[in-house]
C-alpha cells in the first residue's frame, strides 16, 4: 500500500461509468485513484422508473448511501425505506439492496464503501 495523503476532486472531471438507463457512477475517492485507504465514494444517478429488480444486489462490504436530490426508495432485503434529500441509508454488508427513484426526477445519491477501492466490491445479483 502506498502513502496516504489528502486530495481534492472535481465531479465534473471524473467519467461517468454504470449501465445507462438503470445507474449511472462517478466514482470520486479510490485508492486506484489517489493516496486514499479505507473507503471508496462517489456520485450515483438513477433515473425516474428504472426496473429495480434488474438492479438488486449485494456485496460483502457496508455502503452507505446519502441523498443529494430526488426522492426514491431503498430496497433493503424484505424491508422498503423512502428517501429525499437529507436522507441518508447505512447498508449493512451481505444486504440484498438497490435504490429506485419515485419522482419525476433523477434520484442523485452520494455513495461510501468501506473498501480501499470500488476495484474490491464484488457484486452479487443472484437472489
């Protein structure tokens, strides 16, 4: 592991990754991307009346979800939470979980994982 320091990234200047349609990620603070340990973060779109179920998920790291616009629902296993802005969703690793947007906008969530890089979440959409 290389050295940690403090950095500064601009949204504006990091790709945008993810499957159009259902999620779109910038991906802001990653040990792949600077000296960062310890966790990952960045800033997930999902458009309004995406197919949730296409999208449901786990992965053995806790994620933590907080929401900057739009209002949505978090599926967490058997459990259903509403969301808007100021909301914000710890994620239990193992959970089965996705977010959905109910409005007419986008819902835009900032993302954190308790992972050095997004590169070590593996993702699990089996049932």
């Amino acid at each position: 592991m290389g050295e940690v320091a403090s950095y500064r990234v601009e949204e504006t200047g990091r790709p945008s990754e993810g499957f159009p349609g259902l999620v779109e990620w910038r991906t802001l603070i990653d040990a792949q991307l600077g000296p960062s340990v310890g966790l990952a973060m960045g800033v997930a779109e999902i458009p309004p009346h995406t197919a949730v179920a296409d999208a449901l998920h786990r992965h053995s790291h806790h994620e933590a979800y907080y929401v900057v616009s739009g209002t949505g629902i978090v599926h967490l296993d058997d459990e259903t939470v509403a969301v808007a802005p100021g909301t914000s969703v710890f994620i239990a690793g193992g959970t089965r979980h996705a977010a959905e947007a109910t409005g007419t906008e986008a819902l835009r969530l900032v993302y954190v994982f308790a992972a050095d890089s997004l590169g070590d979440v593996v993702y699990d959409f089996g049932p």
